[in-house]
C-alpha cells in the first residue's frame, strides 16, 4: 500500500503508511527528490527550516551548522542533488508518534550518476514539522566514509 504523497516510482516505502504530518511530508520530500524538482521541494521546508543532511561537518557542510532558509536549501540541492541522475529510497521503518511533530525514518538511498555508477547510503532521517505540515527540521544520520566505501563502478 502506498500514500498518495508518494508521486515517484523511486520511493519503495515497506514502513508503516498513515497520515502523520512529519511522515507525510517526509514522503514528499522524498518524491520531489526522485523526480529532481527543486521547486516541488522546496515547498515541503518551511522559510526558516534548517536541514543537516549528514548531521555534522561534511563535505557538503564544513562546519556542521546545517542550511538554513530556503536560499541554504537550494544551495544544499546544487551541491549534493542536482548532479545525481536518479535516487533510490528505500524506508524500512518509520517511527511517529501519533501526538508528535517528529518522524524518524530508517532506509538507503541507492544515487546512480548519468555513467551508471552508483553509492548506496544507509540512514536514518528525522523530520520535525511545523503545524502546517512543513518541515522545520530535517537531520539525517549517515556516515559518509560508508557511503563512500559502497561506490561502484560503472559497468565497463
């Protein structure tokens, strides 16, 4: 069964399907994603959202503070999306408390690049939602050197 937030044939959700906000509003997040629209996007993060995706310094976020603001969002998008030719999800779990704001999903995230080699990241999303429905926080919890470890090459 899948939730009609879910617009993308890229999104294999296996985990519990129900209309809490911050589940719901992850599955678009991960809809407009697959599809590769920004704009879409961006109407899931609220004005003020901050996202820390990973949690921590990385490669896309030196000194681990997050993007803030729809302009940190879609620099975010520029620097580690817009360059990827399809995503994957996978949500294994998911865990919402009916009287939260909070979601907390379980997956992978298999990224192919236009050459056909690929990474596979496993994770755990938090989304924390404003009482519209949008995001107000999104931290995912992955370890780049594990991702980095899972590349594989393009078929000769």
């Amino acid at each position: 069964m899948t939730h009609p937030a879910i617009t993308s044939d890229a999104i294999d959700w296996r985990a519990t399907v129900d209309d809490h906000p911050a589940r719901v509003a992850s599955m678009r997040s991960y809809s407009a994603v697959a599809k590769g629209d920004l704009a879409e996007w961006l109407t899931v993060y609220a004005a003020d959202a901050v996202l820390e995706d990973p949690v921590g310094p990385s490669m896309f976020d030196p000194e681990g503070k997050g993007h803030h603001g729809h302009a940190g969002i879609s620099a975010f998008w520029e620097l580690a999306i817009a360059s990827i030719d399809t995503f994957e999800f996978t949500i294994t779990e998911s865990f919402a408390n009916p009287g939260s704001n909070t979601c907390a999903n379980i997956g992978t995230i298999r990224t192919s690049f236009a050459d056909g080699s690929h990474t596979t990241t496993d994770l755990i999303m938090v989304y924390v939602v404003h009482d519209d429905g949008t995001v107000a926080s999104m931290k995912a919890f992955w370890e780049p050197e594990r991702t980095m470890a899972s590349y594989t090459a393009a078929p000769a």
